[in-house]
C-alpha cells in the first residue's frame, strides 16, 4: 500500500468526526497567524501525526513488525516558497511556530550543495525541521541532480503532540518536514515509502538510533484503522481494521508525566538496549550458525538485528539441524527461537565485554569499534538473555495479536469479552515483559497499568520507548469513565499537575490518517 501521500480536500480526509470542529479552528488560526507573520498567505499546508504504539514495543529496530496507530495529534506546516535568484548559492528558511514565544522563531540559509549543519548537543525544536530537511534534500539531489534549484520557504509550525510523552512528535515534526520540503520543490506527488525512510534515516541524525515504526506509522496511517509495519525483508505497511466489537473497544492513553529525555538517557536506556540486542544477534549467531556464518548487513542501527540472525538460522545457514525447521509457521520459529535462547544465553546476571569477544573471537578493542563507537553506551554487563528473550517473545505478540484481529468474529454474537479478554492478555504479557526483560517501564507506568485493569481495562501496558511517557489501555466503550475516574483518584489526584497536564491526561485514541498535503485555495 505504497504510492503518493494524499492531498486532502477537506479535513474530514484527515480527521476523525468528532475532532473536526477543533481541528477547523486551529488550521484557520495557522494560516492566519502565517499570513499576519510574513504578509502573505501560505500555498500549502503539509501534516503528519503522532502515534500511539498498540502492541510490539522495542522490537522495531531488531527488524520485527509492530502494530502501531496514528493519532489525530499531529503537526501541521503552513508554506510560502519563492525562487532564488540565478547564480545563488543558498536559500533561506524562515520558520515560526503559532506557540511564539515558547517556540522562538528561526531564519537560516542552506547551502544549495552543501549540508544542512544540525547541532545535535542543543536541544533546538528547529533541528527536527532541520533533520527532516536536510533528508529532503538528499532525496531532491538524488532526483534531480545539478537541475535542483531549491526554493525559498516561509514556514508556520502547530504541533499538538505532546514532547517527550511517547506519542512520538519527533516523528511527527521530522516526517512533516521532510514532506513540506519535497512539496516546496515541485515533487507533489511525494511517495509515502521514500518519505517514511528518510524520516527514518534523518532522526536517526538528530541522535536516536531509532527504529522505523513511529515514521511508518505517521506516514502510512489510515483513518479508522491501525497498522502492521514490517521492516524485512523490506519496509511494507498494512491497515488492520479493529474488527466491530460489542461494546467498542478503545484505546484509552494516559500520560504518567515522567518525562523521559533518551538525548540524556540514551547511553543508559535506549541506546543501549539497542546495542544489546546487536550484541545478542552476533553472538547467538556465533554459538549457534555453523562457524563462519556472518550475518547479513541490515536495516538495523547498527547493520545486523535478532531479524537478520532468525532468517540466517532457519534459512541460509547450512547446518543439518535447521534445515528441517524450514516447515515451521513464523510463530513456530519464534517459539524455537525462545528455546535456543534460554539454552544458549543462560546466563542472567549479564556478559561482560570480555565474555562477548571471545565468543565472537574478536579483541575488545574490536568489539568496541564495532558496536559502541557510533553508538556511545555506558554499561559493565549486558543482559543479553533477558532482552533476546523479550524481542522474541514480543514478536510472537504482535502476529498473535494481528492473527486475532484478522479472525472474523462470530457476526452476531452479542458478547465479544472472550475475544475482548484474549486481546488485553497479550498486551498485558508485553507490559510484564517490558517491566521485567526489557526494563524500560518505571514505577508510575507499572501503577497505572496495575489501577487501570482492576477499574476494567482489558489490557493495558507503556507504549513507545518507556522509561516514563504514556501508557495505553484497551477499554470497553462503556467503561472508559470508571478507568478514568480510577487514574484520577489513585494516580494524577496524587500529582501537582498543571491545568494543561490534567486536561492533558488521558485521551480516547480512534484511528486517524497519517501524512497529507492540503493546497490553499
Ligand atoms: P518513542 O520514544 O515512543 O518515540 C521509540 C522509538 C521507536 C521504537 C519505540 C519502542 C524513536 C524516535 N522511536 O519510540 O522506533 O523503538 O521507542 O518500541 O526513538
Ligand atoms: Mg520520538
């Protein structure tokens, strides 16, 4: 379901029904307050939303699919261009954000050959513009070689993603950009693939070795439905359709309000738990792939994932012992694959440095520069056993999950909590999984989760990278107030939180569109 982003001819292209009257209000203000900045109205508006992650955390950047939704929070871009003049060597951005002066205002020059220069030591909100234009440009140069002549542009940013609550505003801005740039030079017809991939690429330039589920997820959404994104053999993405359910389901989200800086955390949480699960790819690939077996240069941060070892194991690598495994369902595999792990990595206080090299038969020194100079981690031991077997596990979630909500539901039938139960089940397994293999939830999380299921939540667990953020619960229609009411009472009532964070707190998340372009009549 690849092809161009769509170009909206209303918002109800974009937007749920009940968000439209909002939503008509804050795109009229954007281009208003565009016109009252710069004199002049804007040509087009670009949009990406943020998302909330369903099912299939952490596993993104080891190459498993995920099951993600895109929100209707989302940043829009009100654009201006003008031609620079012949012979110049640079073009000129003026960007502003609605939320002046919270968001400062900004006016740069790019060099037409030369790099977008992003400091990512400084947290500027402009270097997620930056880092969505600079991978525009990229792709513009690929196209259209020493014929490109970039425009000019004058820019007004909204966002209504909350920053650093897990629903992913950075991919949000980044995508959003990257789009507006491509639009601003003439490409109207931008492809969802290409945007979702350099999205991928360029925040990784802004200091996250991220996956690519949250980029694919703003992109590729569809209104009404969520998304299962695989990243192997190569990226796809496919809308799933939550099937019709008696009460309806939803997805309530919740903010805990730790905020989870992985710029400042990273070599101790995200990042390294993106170099530990390399590490587990190299070494189960050493102890367990006849010797020699390299493994295959990937999409993952660091150019091999568990994905890359699970197909070389069953499928490349030429050891009797596999290859009567090649009949065995992906399920199947993934449970084989959770075997071999506890019988090879059995050992639960974690691996040195030194442990690692030498089942690799490589220096220390080696193994560093292999695995922890482009990503800088600081850590003794590394738990390989514990995040192989979440990665694993995890994955086997997401296709149990995706098998159930593509399973036709006895039409008719008047009770859907078995189904309502078995779907809160698995999400209720990953958030253990997370607490206790992965380690990326934090108290208030594994509180709110614990709150939330006894008031009637079917299923509730962190989502994104954790840590802190938001956490998502699967609720019947009819008891979303009694959820609300107990987070209320046992959690936020017990925090000093501001208005804004209260109205802030909890939001019922249907299913909107991902990227979209709206021409300014
Ligand atoms: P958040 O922090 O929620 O945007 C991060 C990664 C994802 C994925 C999840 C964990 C970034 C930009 N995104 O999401 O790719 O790995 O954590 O499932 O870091
Ligand atoms: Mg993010």
């Amino acid at each position: 379901m690849s092809g161009p982003v769509p170009v909206a001819a209303s918002l109800s292209d974009i937007y749920p029904k009940e968000a439209l009257v909002i939503q008509g209000a804050r795109w009229n203000k954007l281009l208003s307050t565009f016109q009252n900045t710069y004199g002049h109205k804007a040509n087009f508006i670009a949009r990406s939303p943020g998302r909330v992650n369903i099912i299939g955390e952490h596993i993104d950047y080891s190459l498993y699919s995920v099951l993600p939704m895109a929100i209707t929070a989302d940043a829009i871009m009100a654009v201006s261009t003008s031609p620079i003049a012949d012979g110049a060597t640079t073009f000129k951005v003026k960007i502003a954000n609605v939320e002046n002066p919270k968001f400062a205002a900004a006016e740069f020059d790019v060099p037409i050959e030369g790099d977008v220069e992003i400091d990512a030591t400084q947290f500027e909100w402009t270097n997620y513009f930056k880092s969505g234009l600079r991978g525009a440009l990229q792709l513009l140069r690929q196209k259209k070689g020493k014929e490109l002549k970039p425009c000019s542009m004058n820019i007004m940013v909204d966002g209504t993603v909350p920053v650093g609550g897990g629903l992913s505003s950075s991919a949000a801005v980044v995508s959003t950009s990257a789009l507006a740039v491509m639009k601003a030079n003439g490409e109207h017809a931008v492809d969802k693939k290409q945007l979702t991939e350099l999205a991928i690429v360029s925040e990784r330039a802004v200091g996250v070795n991220s996956g690519g589920m949250d980029q694919a997820a703003s992109v590729f959404s569809e209104q009404g439905s969520a998304l299962f994104v695989s990243f192997s053999p190569q990226l796809e993405a496919r809308p799933v359709k939550l099937p019709p359910t008696s009460p309806e389901l939803c997805f309530l989200v919740a903010q805990s309000f730790v905020t989870a800086n992985k710029h400042v955390t990273g070599p101790i949480h995200y990042n390294l738990r993106v170099v530990e699960v390399s590490f587990a790819a190299a070494y189960l690939n050493a102890v367990l792939n006849p010797p020699g077996t390299q493994l295959p240069e990937d999409a993952g941060p660091l150019g091999i994932s568990l994905q890359g070892f699970h197909d070389t194991y069953f499928y490349h690598a030429s050891s009797s012992d596999n290859s009567a495994a090649k009949s065995l369902t992906k399920e199947e595999e993934l449970k084989k694959l959770v075997d071999v792990t506890k019988e090879t990595l059995t050992n639960e206080e974690g691996y040195t440095r030194e442990e690692i090299a030498k089942v690799l038969q490589i220096s220390v020194k080696e193994l560093e520069d292999r695995f922890m100079t482009k990503i800088p981690v600081r850590a003794e031991r590394f738990k390989l056993r514990q995040r192989a077997l979440h990665v694993f596990t995890e994955a086997l979630r997401v296709l149990q999950f995706y098998t159930l909500l593509e399973r036709p539901l006895h039409t008719g039938a008047s009770d859907t909590s078995p189904f309502n139960q078995e779907l809160g089940s698995i999400m209720n397994d990953t958030q253990e999984s997370c607490r206790v293999l992965y380690e990326n939830s934090c108290p208030e999380n594994d509180d709110i989760c614990r709150i939330a299921l006894a008031a009637g939540s079917y299923g509730s667990r962190q989502t994104g990278a954790g840590w802190g953020g938001c956490s998502v619960h699967l609720v019947a229609a009819n008891r979303v107030e009694d959820v609300k009411a107990a987070l209320v009472r046992e959690y936020f009532a017990k925090r000093n939180l501001t208005e804004e964070q209260k109205e802030q707190a909890m939001v019922v998340s249907r299913p909107a569109g991902g990227s979209a372009l709206y021409v300014v009549g």
